[in-house]
C-alpha cells in the first residue's frame, strides 16, 4: 500500500496504542463486526481528512473491514502522531501525513488522498471538500458524497451550498445528537483542560477561565472549568446563549472586558479575531491564551507578533510574548486546536469518539447506498438512535420502552387528563 509517513519503526508502538482505543471503542467495534460481514464498501475507495491518531485509525480500519480501500490525510499540521500513522500503513491503509507538516506538505497529502480517486470523502474542517472543487476537479466526477466532522466545516459547507458552489451530497455529522451533544460538549470539554494542564502544569482551581462562545464546545470547556474549580467568564454575541450562561451560573461579558481578568482565555467560536491587538492591549498580565475552535484563526497571531518587543518559547509548547509595558502573555500549540495540536494533546476520549465515528461510518454506508441531492444533509435520526442504543448496551444500561398503550396515548390527541 502508498504511504507517506515519518517513520515505520514507530508502528508497533502505533498498534499497541491503537489495540488500547479499541477496548474503549465497544460501537464501533460493532459496527465493523457487521461491515465485515456486509462488505458495504465492496469496490470503494473512501478518503479522508482527520487528525490522524489511535482511535481515527480505528475508524480507517473500521473502513477497512467494510471493503474499502482507504486513504487518509490530517486536517491539522500539528494533531499527526507518527505511531498512529505508521501502525495505519502497516495495517493496510493508505497513510499520508507527519507531525509538524508545513502548510505546503499540508496540502500536499491532501492531493496524495485525492489521487485514489476517492468515491467518499470523510472531512474534518472540509478543507478536502474545498480543495475537490477548487484545485482538483478531476476527482469531482467520481464522487458519491461526503461526511463532515465539524461545526467549522458545516458552516462553510452551507456557505457553498447556498453560493451554488457544492457540487455533492454531504452528511452533516456535526449535528448529529450522538456527535455534538457528546463529541463537542464531553469530549472538547476534557480533552481541552487534559491539553493545558499537561502542558503548562498550573491549577485550575481559583483561576479566572474566559471561555469565549458558548456553543456545545464552549458548554462543555465551562463546564470542566468549573468542576476544577475556577471562576468562569463566558463571553458571546448570541443572547440566548449569553442569558444561558449566566443562568448557568457563570459571568457574561464582552471579551475586551474578560481579558482583564483572565488567568486563562480559551476560544471556541470556529470565527475569526476574537482575540485582537485591542485586546492584548488590556489583557491581564501572566495570561495564558488557547484556541479550542478548528482553525489558527481566533487569537489573532499577527497582532500578537507586532506588539510582543520579545518573545521566545519557554516550554516547547508554550511561547511567551513581552509587551512594551513589561506584561506579559502566552500561547499554546501557536493558537491551533490545543486539545490535538498541543504537544500532550490526545484529542477526545475514546469512548467519546466511539459515537462519532460510528456515526461517520454509518453516514459513509448512507452515501453508498442511497442516491442524495446535492446539498447539507443532517443525518436520520434512527441512526443516532441505533448508535445511542449500541453505547448504553455496551455500558450495561437499561432503558424502558413505550407500552402500546403509551404509544397510541402520545399518538392521539382526544383523551385527555
């Protein structure tokens, strides 16, 4: 099989990581008893475009077993972990990526992906998307559809689709309640504070955490504060979501007014400059700033660059910028996703990511065997039941059922109290 990775010799250790997540992945792990079996993907070539660690290689695998041939690439430079990628091509995937690629490599594994043709794409910020029906529209004709990951990429999705741009079916699996209710909320939420703790080594508790956005992710970053015991302070520009997060017992204000008091600033809109030169100007000396939206984008890193007299890095993963008034702030993982780009970053739990990616291997089976029009798709919600239904059995839970006579109760609307 082609691959492209930093070093083989790193497999073993990749597989004994990847053998680890599967004893947490119980869904998926059926799932891929079944494709085995069914052989959905007889004849199929699926690529993707994901943060290529243990438990994404177990979706590949997943994939795999199903009877595709798969090809997959990161969608961030710096979320790679080697092992993972070397244990994926030994294992028969096609594996393109590394650790610290720079954005030319970037993009270049990303074509390497899309010269297998792929008839399903699986993306994760949709820059594979982007990149088909901008650069590589010789791979268009042979497309099925796609499924993506993100909020981020969702919103660019609809962008294209109401531009007139999209040219094939995607799945929304983003807004399925077995991804964001639990991927976004739970899994951002620990995976985030798992990052900044390991890397900077500071206590949480009696911390001013500024949580900017409060969407399912900046729920779920609030909400780990919190239980770690610090004084959180959301910021947002929805007034619902701002009303929500004061009834939920947080501080609400603007961000220029949250920088003030911040000890730690966390982003997590998927926008771009929530943090800007006005900001930094005000920001409370010893901030340590994180972005835990998709993109580089929400801490804006130019300004930060023109107004710092020095800088350097004080931890691998941590740099310092000195202000000309002697304050000092610092950034994590160069503003990217710290909870996969951070260097102790391991992205969401894996019992987290067993209900996305079970979700995303069900959406791919959908796109294969149903004919969809070009559009943004949310994904049927008997899926997220199936999938919702496999987790609580795997945990040993129990749920009741309807009687019949409750069905035809909630059915009809003549009797009453």
């Amino acid at each position: 099989m082609p691959y492209k990775v930093k070093n083989m010799d790193l497999a073993p250790q990749g597989r004994k990581k990847i053998e680890w997540v599967q004893k947490h992945m119980p869904v998926l792990e059926t799932i891929k008893k079944r494709f085995e079996k069914e052989k959905p993907f007889e004849g199929i070539t699926i690529g993707s475009c994901l943060h290529l660690e243990p438990k994404t290689i177990n979706l590949g695998l997943t994939l795999q077993a199903g009877g595709a041939e798969v090809a997959m690439t990161g969608c961030n430079p710096l979320s790679t972990q080697d092992d993972a990628t070397a244990a994926g091509a030994s294992l028969g995937l096609n594996m393109y990526g590394w650790r610290e690629q720079t954005n030319e490599e970037y993009y270049q594994t990303i074509n390497m992906v899309l010269d297998h043709k792929p008839d399903v794409i699986i993306d994760d910020g949709a820059d594979m998307i982007f990149m088909l029906h901008k650069e590589r529209r010789d791979a268009l004709g042979k497309i099925r559809g796609a499924c993506e990951e993100t909020t981020t990429g969702i919103h660019r999705l609809k962008s294209m689709h109401a531009d007139g741009a999209l040219e094939f079916p995607v799945i929304a699996v983003n807004d399925a309640y077995t991804k964001y209710l639990f991927d976004n909320r739970y899994g951002t939420g620990q995976s985030t504070f798992d990052s900044i703790m390991g890397s900077t080594n500071i206590l949480i508790a009696g911390k001013n955490v500024v949580v900017c956005g409060y969407g399912w992710c900046g729920r779920g970053i609030a909400m780990r504060a919190d239980g770690l015991g610090a004084n959180v302070i959301v910021t947002e520009i929805d007034p619902i979501r701002a009303l929500e997060a004061r009834m939920d017992g947080y501080r609400v204000m603007p961000v220029r007014e949250a920088v003030k008091h911040a000890d730690i600033l966390i982003t997590a809109t998927g926008n771009i400059d929530i943090v800007t030169a006005e900001d930094l100007k005000v920001m409370k000396d010893g901030c340590i700033m994180a972005n835990s939206g998709h993109f580089n984008v929400e801490i804006n890193r130019e300004d930060l660059d023109h107004l710092a007299v020095k800088q350097q890095n004080v931890k691998p993963d941590i740099e310092e910028f000195v202000m000309n008034d002697g304050r000092k702030v610092y950034l994590l993982a160069e503003g990217r996703l710290v909870n996969l780009a951070g260097e102790r970053g391991q992205g969401h739990p894996a019992e987290i990511m067993d209900l996305s990616f079970a979700m995303q291997a069900l959406s791919a089976k959908q796109l294969v065997e149903t004919q969809m029009e070009i559009g943004v798709h949310k994904t049927p919600d008997e899926a997220d039941m199936h999938v919702a239904r496999l987790k609580l059995e795997a945990m040993g839970i129990e749920i009741d059922n309807l009687t019949e006579r409750q069905e035809k109760y909630l059915e009809g609307w003549e009797e009453g109290t």
